[in-house]
C-alpha cells in the first residue's frame, strides 16, 4: 500500500518568545490555518512545533482546516454543518461559479 504524501506543509515562525505556526497548502502556498502562541524558550517552541503537526495529521485535521478556509473563501454558510454536507455546499458553490462564468 502507497503512502499518501501530504498536500500541506507546517511553516514556523519563532522571535523574541513569539511562536507563529503556519499549515500552507503545498501547491498554492496559502495559509488555511494558523496558531500563535508565547514559548518561553527555542526548546519549547520546538516541542510545540511537533504538538502541532501531529495535530494537524491526526484524524484529517489539516483536511478539515482546508475545507473551513475554502468555505470561507467561498462565503459558505458553514455553521452547524457536518463535514459531509460542507462539502456538498463548497462543490454546489463552485458548479454555481462555474455556471456563471466566475473565477
């Protein structure tokens, strides 16, 4: 069985006790999720990096953050959907898009 390579990557940021932690789609580099936090030292920081991208992996979780930032992108009414229907909706408004000859 193939391993399924990542569509993200984790970028991050570490100055003056200030962590930024970046999840960037591979393909376009835009950012679909970011957390900031105070560490107190690099070695912290580095221990946070590591939290934060077995986050990201764990049940999808990038995936999930992926499809919020396009709903948003999109103007998708998400609140109170499943994941399921929430694609529904992002796949309705970009056939929507496509029929109007928007981009």
């Amino acid at each position: 069985m193939a391993t399924k390579k990542p569509n993200y990557f984790i970028r991050s940021k570490y100055a003056d006790g200030h962590l930024l932690l970046e999840a960037v789609h591979v393909e376009t580099d835009i950012v679909f999720h970011n957390y900031q936090i105070i560490a107190e030292n690099e070695q912290d920081a580095n221990l946070t990096i590591e939290a934060y991208k077995r986050f990201m992996s764990k049940n999808d979780n990038a995936l999930r953050f992926m499809a919020l930032h396009l709903a948003d992108t999109l103007e998708v009414d998400y609140k109170g959907k499943s994941a399921n229907e929430i694609a529904f909706l992002i796949v309705a408004k970009i056939k929507e898009s496509d029929i109007r000859g928007e981009q």
